[in-house]
C-alpha cells in the first residue's frame, strides 16, 4: 500500500495528512488563512514524527492543484515540488474542486443518505463579491463540467441543462443559496480536507497518473490580477 503524504493550502482551510493506502495514519488542520505558508513546513515535521514514517518512505507527494487562492496554491505546490525534487518522489496534483466533491461523497455516505443515481455535486470555491470558481461531477465522481469561473445571479443553473438533482458545498455555495430556490437544490456546509485528497491520489497513484515536476503549475482557472502592478 503506497504511503503519501497529501498537502491542502488551496482555501481558507488548509490541512496536509499522510496515508497508507485508503487509511489516514495522521491530519493536521489550519484555519489561518494569512499563515499558511508558516504553517505547512512545522506541520509536516509534525505530522511525520507522529506517524512513525520519514519522509523518505513516503512513496508519493500529493497536493491540491487549484482553484483557490493563489498566494495557497503557490504554498502548496513549492513546497510538495520542494519534498519531490529533494527526494526523487513523484508528484500528484488533483483539483481542488474534485476534492470537495469527494468531501460531499464522503458526507452523504456517513450519513447513510442515498442520494438519486442521477444526482450532481457542484462544490464552488468563493472567488469574492458574485464570482465563484466550480465545477460538476456525477455521484461516481465523474466530471461534468471542468473548473471553470462563474458569476452567481438568479438565474445560475435556471436551464433545463441541469435537470436533475445537485447538490452544493464549499465556500461559494451561500451566495447561491441566496439567490435561487429550487426544490431541485440541497446545499451542504462541509469542509473538505486533505483526507478527501488522499482518496483521489490514491486513485491517480494506481493509475500512475502523476504530474511533470519540473512543468507543474497551479490550476487558477482565471488570470491572477496583481494590483501592485495598477498604473499610480
């Protein structure tokens, strides 16, 4: 069974954990979104003396690729990149979005509840004032609609497009939740973390699904708007 070690700064949550194939030997969370980056290497000592492993016996590096925030997703990368160069492990990026359906899969099957068959998952990442950052997936985790950027008003997923069930999470799903009532609609407010990551790179590691190291680079799924450079 692959022993990984699975690195989440995408959001204001941030968390890493080691696995041992589907089991979670160890999780270490922070909700200080301003520190993650002070947070993620003291956390990762942390987590591998608790778990009895170095990091030389991890077999794989995973990290949540993005969207989220950009100063996170660039902590999160440099860092698992870091680990990957050093040791000569591989690297495993996964949507963050594809992370957080698996926290509402995980969420729904603790609950013993069933969702319909046809049901969709469509967790949204806030991406301030209307915009969120979302995705869709059926209940097998199968994607529907890639990351993409969407701006929330009365008429978000009005259409006959979305016929069926979809259930809503993360950070964005409030603005819509605000906006649009639709018996059709459930939200959940559940926090992801990097459990639901390990999940989904133990699926790419059996695979060998893994990322190019030295070409890596974060999923923004918009262009980073850098105000410092705005002409005074």
């Amino acid at each position: 069974m692959p022993i990984l070690l699975n690195i989440d700064t995408a959001t204001e949550h941030a968390s890493i954990c080691i696995s041992k194939g589907s089991t979670i030997l160890g999780l270490i969370e922070s909700t200080d979104q301003k520190n993650h980056a002070s947070f993620l290497q003291p956390a990762i000592q942390d987590l591998m003396a608790g778990s009895n492993y170095s990091l030389n016996d991890i077999d794989a590096v995973a990290v949540t690729a993005g969207p989220g925030s950009y100063t996170g997703l660039r902590v999160g990368l440099a860092s698992a990149k870091g680990i990957c160069f050093a040791l000569g492990k591989p690297l495993i990026m996964v949507d963050t979005l594809e992370v957080m359906a698996q926290a509402i899969l995980d969420h729904l099957v603790s609950a013993n509840t069933i969702p319909d068959p046809s049901a969709l998952l469509c967790p949204m990442i806030d991406a301030r004032r209307m915009e969120v950052f979302t995705a869709l997936y059926s209940i097998n985790l199968q994607e529907i609609e890639a990351p993409h950027a969407l701006i929330i008003d009365e008429q978000a997923f009005s259409s006959n497009k979305y016929p069926t069930p979809i259930i809503f999470s993360g950070s964005g799903h409030l603005k819509l939740k605000e906006l649009v009532k639709k018996s059709s609609f459930s939200f959940l407010n559940i926090q992801h973390t990097a459990a639901q990551l390990a999940a989904r790179a133990l699926i790419s590691y059996q695979s060998d699904r893994f990322a190019n190291l030295a070409y890596a680079e974060p999923l923004y799924v918009k262009a980073f708007f850098d105000t410092s450079k705005q002409a005074k």
